[in-house]
C-alpha cells in the first residue's frame, strides 16, 4: 500500500473478508440486509497496525459509527468487534424505524 493510500477508505469486503462476513450474519440476524449498511476500512497512520472500521447507513448513509481494530480481529473475528456491529445493528434498525414512521407522516408525491 503506497504513502497515498493511507487514509484512504476501502471496502470492508475486499480487505477483511472474515470481518465483513461476521458483519453481515449480524446484519441479517437483526432482520436488516446489505444494502442497509456500507462497511469500509481505514488504516491509522504509521506504525500503528489499528484499521479504523466506519459503517454508514440510515437515509443518504448520513449515520456513522465508527471503531478502530487492531488487524488480527479483523483477520479473525473477536468479542469487540462482534459486539461493534451488535450496536452498529441495533441503531441501523431504529434509524430505520424512526425513518419510516416519518417518510409515512409526510408521504413524497
């Protein structure tokens, strides 16, 4: 990864694999799918080995939760982590909720 990339978001999916994964079995445990949430990975600068996590979601993805993970959970999920997107899960949901009890109050044409 060059000097440019730092900083830089990446999909979750393509850099951690096993993270996404485990992501997406809660996701869908919580009775939401992927397409509600975008997962990226961000690296600290240099020489930290933490990979901040930012999940967006809710209308326009303007909701954002984000957590910093050494890479060996990500590589392998842990207990942190897992609860991470526990929440993640839990407020994308009411959001949701909350979302839509709006949008049925004032109906767009």
């Amino acid at each position: 990864m060059s000097d440019n990339d730092v900083n830089k978001p990446s999909p979750l999916r393509f850099r951690y694999d096993a993270a996404y994964e485990k992501l997406m079995d809660v996701i869908r445990t919580a009775g939401l799918n992927a397409y509600d949430v975008i997962a990226e990975a961000v690296d600290d600068e240099p020489p930290k080995k933490a990979v901040l996590i930012r999940i967006r979601y809710g209308d326009g993805f303007r909701q954002t939760k984000e957590q910093s993970f050494d890479e060996s959970c990500l590589r392998v999920p842990c207990a942190e982590m897992i609860e991470f997107f526990q929440q993640v899960a839990k407020d994308c949901n009411q959001t949701n909720i909350t979302e839509y009890r709006a949008y049925m109050k004032n109906p767009r044409p």
